[in-house]
C-alpha cells in the first residue's frame, strides 16, 4: 500500500456547516461525501434533504453527519424541524436528540 493510499484511508471525517449553502457537509479531506439541506428560520433549522455519496466506502457516514448537525443546531440554543425522512428515522433511533425536535401543537 502507498503512503498515498494510507493517509487517504486514515483521513478523518469533518463536519461543517455552509450557510451560504444552507447546508451541512461532511467531508473526507477535500472530498465531500454527503450534505445535510437546511432552511433556518430563527432558532429553528428544519432539514430538508441528506444525500450520501454511496461508494464513499465507508459506513455510518450519514449518521456521522446528521449527529454532528444535531450537535451544532444543540449548541446553538436552537431546535429542529425534520422533515428529511432520513433525519427523522435517526432521531426516532436516537432518543437522546428528540429534546431537539419542533413539537406541533396541532
């Protein structure tokens, strides 16, 4: 294996979030490997689409992902609208970020 492949395999995943992009990116050095599409409005950023790119090789990108926006939106003081269904499904599997979740009082 080339020093080459090796520190490409060892890159660690970043977060970040792009608000001119009204996005989260998570990335593998230079190469992004998903986004998470947001719409704030205030305190509250509802999310609107993840996408992970499927020959990233590596698993729990999209969790990675949404956990580390969750975090941020948390860090924020802020709280979440998730109408992406991916977003939604790991909140549902992830109790301890519900708190973060717009309740309707409809």
């Amino acid at each position: 294996m080339s020093d080459s492949t090796e520190q490409a395999e060892q890159a660690e995943l970043t977060v970040r979030d792009v608000p001119d992009e009204h996005r989260y990116e998570i990335r593998e050095g230079e190469r992004v490997l998903g986004i998470a599409v947001y719409r704030r409005r205030g305190d509250i950023t509802e999310f609107l689409h993840t996408e992970v790119d499927q020959d990233a090789g590596r698993p729990g990108v999209g969790g990675t992902l949404v956990r580390a926006a969750l975090d941020d939106v948390r860090a924020r003081g802020g709280s979440v609208v998730p109408s992406c269904p991916f977003v939604r499904g790991w909140i549902d599997r992830h109790g301890e970020y519900a708190d973060l979740v717009v309740r309707s009082d409809s």
